[in-house]
C-alpha cells in the first residue's frame, strides 16, 4: 500500500545520492535525484543536514593536485585500500606533512574540495601524439 501523508504532518524526509543543481550564498540549493525528481532545501534552517558525498570533480584519483576552499593545496596519492590527499602548500607547512583520506578533507570544514591539475595522458601513449587525445 502507497504511504500517504496529511497536510500540517511532521516528517523527517532523507533524499540520498543528490546532486547539487543551483547553490546561492542564502544557503538554498536545488537538488535533483531520482532521475527527473527536484527538491529545494534551504541549508541555514538549522533543521537542514548535508553530508557532502562526492566532490563535483569526482572521487579524486592518483597524481591529482585539489584545493580546498581555505586555499589549502593537496596532492592525491594513492594507497593500496585508499586515496590520501597529502598538504602540498609549502607555504603555509612543509610539504607532505598533513595526509588525510579524501573524503575528511572533502567533508571537513574547508570543503568542498575542487581538482586544479591532473595529467590526461595515457602512460601508453607514444611520445610525439599528444595531438592524438
């Protein structure tokens, strides 16, 4: 039997695996999910919770180089379970001495996290057909 809810009923609603469409600085984003299915939240109500999934980039990978939105600059290197972003601003610290999993860093206050560089080339590629990509 389909749920059906009553105007004036209070509900805690959960919409997993979002995607940001629209997002201004009052804290309003437009969502989509579920394929055509659009939702508006307005994240400085307090009752509003965003748990921050996966960067706009996407999952960061190997030899990526990403920011933070303090300006931090991190170096993604890759493990045998994980991804680490390592700090690689040698002017706020010395290079390599902060490594946390991605998604901390992602999550954490100074998220989202956006990719700046990464290397497109194949490693198989021939040298001399760069042109080819």
């Amino acid at each position: 039997m389909e749920q059906k809810y009553e105007v004036g009923e209070r509900i805690t609603a959960l919409i997993r695996d979002a995607r940001v469409e629209e997002a201004d600085d009052s804290g309003r984003l437009v969502l989509t999910y579920g394929g055509n299915w659009r939702a508006v939240v307005h994240t400085g109500s307090g009752q509003v919770g965003i748990t921050r999934m996966t960067p706009a980039d996407g999952v960061p990978q190997p030899g990526e180089l990403w920011r933070d939105q303090a300006g931090q600059l991190w170096f993604a290197r890759g493990t045998a379970d994980r991804v680490l972003l390592i700090g690689a601003d040698a002017k706020t610290q010395h290079p390599g001495m902060t490594a946390m999993d991605w998604q901390s860093v992602h999550r954490g206050d100074t998220g989202p996290i956006r990719r700046i560089w990464r290397d497109d080339v194949p490693a198989d590629l021939p040298v001399g057909d760069v042109d080819q990509l």
